[in-house]
C-alpha cells in the first residue's frame, strides 16, 4: 500500500517522464544545451499540468554537477539530470538552499519581496544558480509587483526566477514584458490514463481501463487531480477498484451508463430511457452534473466520429444526431435550477429525442 500521496510519489525526476508539456520540454532542453538560459520565465496554465515540477527541473538541471562536469557533446552541453549527485538530491528530498519557492497567494505583500530581494543577493550554496520559483504569481499586490520588477530588470548573474500562474491575464503587463512565456496546455485523457495505468501497475492495482478512462475524464486535464482521485480511490476501495466504485467515490455517471442511455435514444426508446434517469436521480446522482457528464460523453462520439474517413461512417445523419442531442441536453440543463420536477428537463429532451 502507498506511505505517500501519489502525486508526490509519482512526481516527474527527469525531463523525459513529463507527460503533455513536449513543447515546453524542447525548449527548455534546447535552452540548456546552448547555454542560453534566460533569467526570468512565466509558466501560465490550468492547475495539475506541471508547472511547478517543470520549474523544479530546470532547477536540477542548472546545478546538476554530473551534468555541468560532462563534456560538451560539439557546441551542445548535455541536459540528461543524474538525480544522484548532492544538489539534484537535495533538490528530491525538498531541502535544497538554492531553490526557494513562494506561494503569492499567501505570501503577497512587499515584506515577502523584500526578503527575495535580499535572498537574492547572496550567492548559491553550490556556487551555481540560486533560482526562486513564486507561484500563483498574479496573487501579488500592486506594491509587491512593483518590487519584483526592479529585480527582474536588473537580476544578479546567479539567480533565475520561474513565476507560476493559473491566470495569467492577471499579471501586469510591465512584468509579462520581462519574462519568456510558456502556456501548459491540459492534459488529454488518453495520456493521463496512460500514466494512471503505469502506477496501478506499480502500487499493484486491480482496476480495468473503464475505471482508468473514467477518472482521467473526470480530471479535467489535471494530471494531479487524477492521481489524487486515484489515492482517495484506493482508500475507498482497496487495491481491487471497478468503474462503479469510481462513479460512487467521485460522484461520476459511469462511462457505460452514458453509452445505454445514447443507445437507447437512438433506438428510440423513450420510455426506457427515462427510466434509466429516473434510476439515476433516485440512487442520488446529481443531474446537474450527470447532464455535464453526457454532454461531455456525446461531444466527444462527435469528435470521433467525424475523425473517421468517410468511407467508415454508417450514415451521413449521425452528426445532425449527435449536434441535436447536444443542443437539447445543453438545453435542459440551463432549465433544471428552475424545474419544479428535478430531472423534467432531461425527460422532456428524451422525448424530443424519441418521439
């Protein structure tokens, strides 16, 4: 069984276990192997993508001295980490001197600025790279932004600052001028699920793919909220975990509920459809978020569908199908905070649907 939450555990070490961020990575790398670093960098994007493991590589990788002490391969210095010499396990273990990492949605105000500053002036421990990582970086006050300014215009020669945030709309425009911007995208779903079934296999986990594809969906592109949907899940259910036990913890349709009820609409089963959702709301799903969940489900039978060379398609009509039942669903579920009757809205669709 696990002693440590699973995002921690499973936590990228080196450039190449960094899932969904291949453009980031390329640069980085290409960065380190010429030399040329910059001195400030924003990495924006949604939460659970990898921006503060992304900067704990980079790092790594300016101190590592197995790799600064390997010979330049022609002009190109290596960027492989050794996770084994003093500073990149310091950097592992969280007790590193040269790596200081602020939280600006705690620690906002000047004072903490100040202190950077000061921080900044002295020379790293290993004699390399002193990098500060501040997170959430748009949580900074007016005053405090200020102050990170002056040091972003004039560094000293040792420091690197990697800034982090969710919102980067939020971050002034003096210091967004001042930075090398990366945008994290979402992770697809497939790779999260790729990813979750590689530590099922390590923690010896029982659990089929419906229940992987499942909690990768339901994460959102979030690679940390699907691993600590993971961890809540083997709380819950042990090492053996099926795709009900998934839907019951997360709160989640399971995926097959999805694809009877869109069988059932096609073949124009109203009655019987119906009855599904009403067993849906009697086992106490929410249908707010059941009606998410189907219209995610049917966006991407959509998106698959018309992926597919024409020639596989077995009717023409199946788009104007999928887009309808969208449209209804989508529909419904703005009109069922003020249904009387909880799941109406979702019934009446059906019978749009079916009649």
């Amino acid at each position: 069984m696990i002693n440590q939450v699973l995002y921690r555990k499973y936590r990228p070490r080196t450039f190449e276990e960094v899932e969904g961020q291949e453009h980031v990575v390329r640069t980085l790398r290409g960065a380190l192997a010429s030399g040329r670093v910059g001195h400030a960098y924003l990495f924006c994007g949604p939460r659970g993508t990898g921006k503060t493991t992304m900067a704990r590589l980079l790092a790594k990788a300016l101190n590592c001295s197995t790799r600064q002490g390997a010979a330049t391969i022609g002009n190109k210095k290596p960027t492989e980490l050794c996770n084994t010499c003093h500073s990149c396990t310091e950097i592992n273990e969280g007790r590193s001197l040269d790596l200081i990492e602020i939280d600006a949605a705690s620690n906002r105000g000047i004072d903490e600025i100040r202190n950077l500053k000061d921080s900044a002036q002295v020379a790293a421990t290993g004699g390399g790279y002193k990098i500060f990582i501040v997170d959430e970086c748009h949580m900074l006050t007016r005053e405090a932004n200020n102050a990170l300014l002056k040091l972003l215009e004039e560094p000293p020669s040792h420091v690197i600052f990697v800034l982090a945030t969710t919102e980067p709309h939020k971050v002034p425009d003096t210091v967004l001028s001042r930075v090398q911007r990366f945008d994290f995208k979402k992770i697809s779903g497939e790779t999260i699920a790729k990813k979750l079934h590689e530590i099922a296999k390590q923690e010896k986990l029982q659990i089929d793919d419906d229940a992987l594809a499942t909690i990768a969906s339901s994460a959102s592109g979030s690679l940390r909220d699907a691993e600590s949907s993971l961890n809540k899940l083997i709380s819950y259910s042990g090492v053996k975990i099926t795709d009900e036990q998934v839907a019951e913890a997360l709160g989640i349709v399971p995926h097959h509920i999805h694809q009877k009820l869109l069988e059932l609409i096609k073949q124009k089963k109203g009655q019987e459809a119906i009855a599904q959702v009403a067993n849906l709301y009697e086992s106490g799903v929410d249908m707010d978020n059941f009606v998410k969940q189907f219209v995610k489900y049917i966006r991407a039978e959509l998106i698959s569908f018309i992926s597919q060379p024409i020639a596989a398609s077995s009717t023409q009509s199946e788009p104007e199908f999928f887009i309808k039942v969208i449209n209804l669903f989508v529909k419904a579920g703005g009109e069922l905070k003020f249904s009387p009757v909880p799941q109406l809205p979702v019934e009446l669709a059906i019978l749009e649907l079916t009649k």
